[in-house]
C-alpha cells in the first residue's frame, strides 16, 4: 500500500480531509496517525511526507514524536489509531502488528544525542 493509498484510507475512516489547514484536534490527531502508519509501514523519508501534508519537516518529526504520548494516555486516539489500523489490507497489519506502547517507543522515537551534565 503506498502513501496515498493510505491517506484516502484514513480519511475515508475518519471522515477528515488531511491537507486542510487547520489546527482543530481531530485534523491533527488523523495527520499523526497517517506519519505513524507510514513510517511503521514504508520507512519513508520526510520529504515524501511532506509533499502529501504540505508540512515542513519539523512538524512531520513532531507528530512522529507525539503518536507515543497520545497512545499512551489518550484512549480515544487509540480507538482511532486502530480503527484505522483495522482498515487497513491484511499484510500491511501484520507488518504493524497490533503496537504496543514499548513497540511504538522503539519504532517512533527520534534518536538523541546524549549531553554530558556537569555539576
């Protein structure tokens, strides 16, 4: 499944167009869900994300970082998640395989430089 298979996917399930620009919860919740599927599923690079999002980087590398927290605490993002994880076609759900949260910290936390605290 490429990306835009999975963008008219998500915004079938949702109901939500993802490339409006607006800031209301829903909108943002659906753009965090598709990078997540995206990058779980293809690995892609930003650019090709930025191009469906119309975002910059930053924001592509902030909704990868928020997808742990909201799964982790928010159960009516993780309703949504899976709902759209259910839609997908079955080999691209054996590739995420139902994540849990350490799976999801593993595969979508951005690597940091360790710093040196002196003191």
């Amino acid at each position: 499944m490429d990306f835009i298979a999975i963008k008219e996917t998500i915004e079938s399930v949702l109901e939500i167009e993802l490339t409006t620009a607006n800031r209301k919860r829903d909108t943002v919740e659906a753009k965090i869900i598709f990078c997540a599927i995206c990058f779980l599923i293809h690995k892609p690079k930003l650019k090709e994300l930025e191009v469906i999002l119309d975002k910059d980087h930053a924001t592509i590398l902030h909704y990868k970082k928020l997808v742990v927290a909201f799964h982790q605490y928010d159960k009516l993002f993780q309703k949504k998640y899976q709902k759209c994880i259910d839609s997908l076609s079955i080999s691209d759900r054996k590739k995420i395989l139902f994540l849990k949260h350490d799976y999801l910290l593993r595969k979508m936390t951005v690597k940091r430089s360790k710093t040196k605290v002196y003191g």
